[in-house]
C-alpha cells in the first residue's frame, strides 16, 4: 500500500474481472478509476455502431464499478493533457493501464509514462487482451510470423495461456477534487447514441454490451451452440458463432476468460462440442492474435497494402456501385442480406463477410478500404487489427492471402450455405415468397414465379448490378497484370 492514491486508466478493457491492471493499481490504495473519450486526432475515431456500443457498456461499467465502491470518471477530451491534469489534481503516486496496440496509442502511452515518470508517478502497463504480446511470438529467424498457421502452431506448442484474474472483491474510492468532480460527465453526457434519426434500434434488440453480457453470451455459446461448431459456423441462417466478437472489441471479456472458461465447460462434459469444434474455436481466437502480431509490425495496416505490389492495382472508380453495395441492393440476395443485416444489427455473419467483401474487391473492383471504412463505421465489432487484417486477407494484398484468383460466386456461396434461403427471406423480405430453387438467382425465375411470389425485378427488387462472369473476368484480368509488373 502507498500512502497516495492509486489510478487506473480505462480504455479498451472495460470489465472489472481479468484486467490486470486494475488489480495491480486497487492493491495500491484508494483509487481513481478515469475513462477519457479521446477526441484527438491522432487515433482513428469509432464508427457509429461502436460509439452506440461504447455507450452502452461505460453504463454498464460505471454501475459495476458503483456496485464494488468505486466511481468511474468520465472525461472527453485529448488523454494527453487530461491524464497528467488527472493524475496531478488527485495526488496519485501510482497509475497503470492495459496496453493498446496501434501505432498512435502506442506513442501516447510511451510520451504518458515518460512525463509522469519525470514527475514522480510510478507506471506501469500490463496484457490484458491477448493471449501473447505481438513481440513475443517469433519465427525461427527470429522475425515476426507472416502466415497463420506457422504462428498459430507456434503460440500452441508454448502451452496453455495463464489463468484469469478475478475480479478485485473491493475498490477503494480515493476523493476527487471539487472542480474535478465537476468536470466529470456522465454516459449520457458523451453523445454517443444516435438520436434524429435514432437507427440504433435494431442493435438494441440484438446485443446487451458490458461485462455481464459478455459472460452471458460465452455461456449460452458453450451450452448450446459450440456442438457442430466447426462445420456450422459457416451457416449464416442459425446462431452457428459464439457472436462474442464485439464483447472482445471493448474488452468486456478476455481471451484467457473465453479459452479457461472452454476447456472447464469441456472437462466438466458440460459443453457438447468436440475436441475438433473446440480447436476450431480456439483457433478464431487465434486469428485475432493473428491480426494484432500483424498491426503492432504493420503500422499502417488499415491504410497501406502489406502486400506493395498492390500499389499498382488498377481499381475501378464505381461510386453507384459501392453505393448498391453499401445498401444491400446489388441484385445478388446473399450479398444484400449481409449488408442489411449489418445495417439492421451492426454486425454480419463471418462466411458473409466473405462473400460481400469478395464481391466489392474482385466483381465491382473496388480499393477494399473502401469496404474497411464501411465496415469500420458500421460494425459494432470494428477491431483496428481484425477488420483491415481481414480486408486485406480477401483482397489478396494481406498477409497469408486469399489467392487473387479466389473469387467468390455470390449465387453458388449462398446455395451451398444458405440452401433454403432463411438467411436471404430474414434480411430481404422482399424475396420471401420466392421458391428455394430461385432464391439465390431470382433473375431465373420464370415470369410466372415471380408474380405468384410479388416480385418485380428492377422494382421491387433490383437487377444485378454487373454480371458475375464479367466481374470474375476483369478481376482476374488485373490481377493477373498486377502480378506480372
């Protein structure tokens, strides 16, 4: 115990339970817990899925936090000059937080521990959202892992990931400043909801952020759904997936959580899966580590090619086309559902990302950051290493590629993943009534069918916008030009 008070830096990591540094800094004294809505600019501001989501679990974090003791302070500004302003109004002798792992954070995080450093203020960072550090796993050569499955075998003959935290039993609240506590916000003060229009409804009614939520969705995930996990989690139309992915997002749960909290269920016979369904799942859990060994030696994943001959790919400039696409009106009923049920839900179906992300690329020709970006603001799982890491991955340009040749066919992925057409008829009723023969291709239909199901094409529901076999062609025209430069 120190004899001044201790602070804890919130940010992505917003539980109370496995977060390290909030244990080594509640075992310091009486505690600031502060989260500061960066408005800066050097870091990449949240989409508007996430900021309804970050909403919604700082609600649910603050009351956490109340339950325990504690208050959590809730600033907006630049973190660079409001956490030393922090630090110093509260006399904190000690602050921690979890590392980030962007190029921007990770410049604020060495310039924040060097200044308070200098001013007497012990830090420190701890790993509270990987499995491993980006550094820690290396090739035999001592370099970082290029391709997925080297690494991942890698990080599994290193054994088992340590066990999680619990959560601190108290937090001992230290005393706030008058004209600090005044300039304290609440949730509800940051704006972070969307109010006229207010769409955020169908997100409301999908999800329920925060830590409880998180330990709620694992569990029903493990009870129910991780039976069959490693072939159905590629079926769009039933809950195949653990869906935990926006929950890891803001760290209201850990990877370690999610891995221990598998094998206890597995080990008790309370989970049905099998051991394949389990190791395909710890391997999703992977290719997120995947992606932030990627960002921490890839700066500029989310804007620059990790493959450079990709600065020369010719893309088309399609704005209608992107815009269709954007909408969930490009003729193809697959593609169209995924982008309306991430408008609809802030979230898609992985295999659906897929395909709506290789029809973008390679059938419309079109720069993936413009998808990333689209993505980025939409999805309220929007990850800085996961969506560019897996943009690129479908362009080509990223690391361990899809082959430039993969193109995906919107009509034959959605026959052979959606072959009733549920996932289609939930997400563009306006094809409900339509046989399953025709539902991944109502532009075969008989003119007949179409009536008898309401259907119009080119008004009640839109003609392709390309055709596949011209799309697939051009692409693989350019690619293949791409290639021999």
């Amino acid at each position: 115990m120190t004899a001044r008070p201790a602070l804890f830096w919130f940010r992505d990591d917003l539980r109370l339970s496995d977060n390290p540094a909030l244990r080594a800094a509640s075992e310091h004294g009486p505690l600031t817990c502060v989260y500061i809505l960066d408005t800066s600019t050097e870091r990449r501001a949240l989409g508007g899925a996430a900021r309804w989501w970050l909403s919604r679990s700082l609600q649910a974090l603050s009351d956490a936090i109340a339950a325990k003791g504690g208050e959590l302070l809730i600033l907006r500004g630049d973190p660079a000059e409001l956490l030393p302003d922090v630090v110093e109004r509260t006399g904190s002798g000690y602050v921690a937080w979890n590392r980030r792992y962007d190029r921007a954070a990770i410049a604020l995080d060495k310039a924040l521990k060097a200044e308070l450093t200098e001013a007497g203020v012990a830090v420190e960072s701890f790993n509270a959202n990987l499995l491993n550090e980006p550094w820690q796993v290396k090739t035999k050569a001592d370099g970082p892992f290029k391709v997925f499955t080297p690494y991942w075998r890698a990080v599994r003959e290193s054994g088992e990931p340590s066990a999680p935290l619990p959560a601190p039993a108290r937090l001992s609240r230290a005393r706030l400043p008058a004209a600090l506590r005044e300039q304290t916000l609440t949730v509800a003060g940051l704006a972070l909801e969307p109010t006229t229009p207010d769409w955020a409804g169908g997100l409301r009614e999908a999800w329920t952020p925060g830590e409880d939520g998180a330990r709620d969705r694992l569990d029903t995930f493990l009870d129910e759904t991780i039976a069959g996990y490693r072939e159905a989690r590629d079926l769009p139309d039933r809950l195949s997936t653990s869906r935990l992915s926006p929950h890891l997002r803001f760290g209201e749960i850990s990877p370690r959580q999610i891995w221990h909290a598998t094998r206890a269920a597995e080990e008790a016979g309370r989970t049905p899966g099998s051991a394949s369904d389990v190791e395909k799942f710890f391997s999703e859990i992977g290719w997120r580590e995947f992606s932030y060994h990627l960002l921490f030696h890839n700066p500029e994943l989310a804007s620059v090619n990790y493959d450079r001959r990709f600065d020369a790919m010719s893309w088309e400039t399609d704005e209608a086309g992107l815009a269709a696409w954007q909408k969930g009106l490009t003729g193809y009923p697959i593609v169209d559902a995924g982008l309306r049920e991430l408008w609809q839900t802030g979230w898609m179906h992985n295999r659906v990302r897929m395909i709506t992300a290789s029809f973008l690329i390679k059938h419309l020709l079109t720069d993936w950051r413009a998808g990333e970006t689209w993505f980025w603001d939409t999805l309220v799982d929007a990850d800085p290493a996961n969506n560019p890491a897996s943009w690129q991955w479908v362009a080509g340009s990223g690391a361990d590629a899809a082959p430039y040749f993969r193109v995906f066919n919107p009509v034959t992925q959605g026959e052979k993943f959606d072959p009733k057409g549920a996932y289609v008829r939930r997400f563009v009723p306006e094809l409900a009534e339509l046989d399953d023969k025709f539902i991944h291709r109502p532009w075969d239909a008989p003119a007949g069918e179409l009536k008898k199901s309401g259907i119009l094409l080119g008004s009640d529901y839109p003609k392709p916008i390309i055709a596949l076999d011209f799309g697939r062609q051009r692409a693989l025209d350019a690619f293949a030009a791409l290639r021999s430069e």
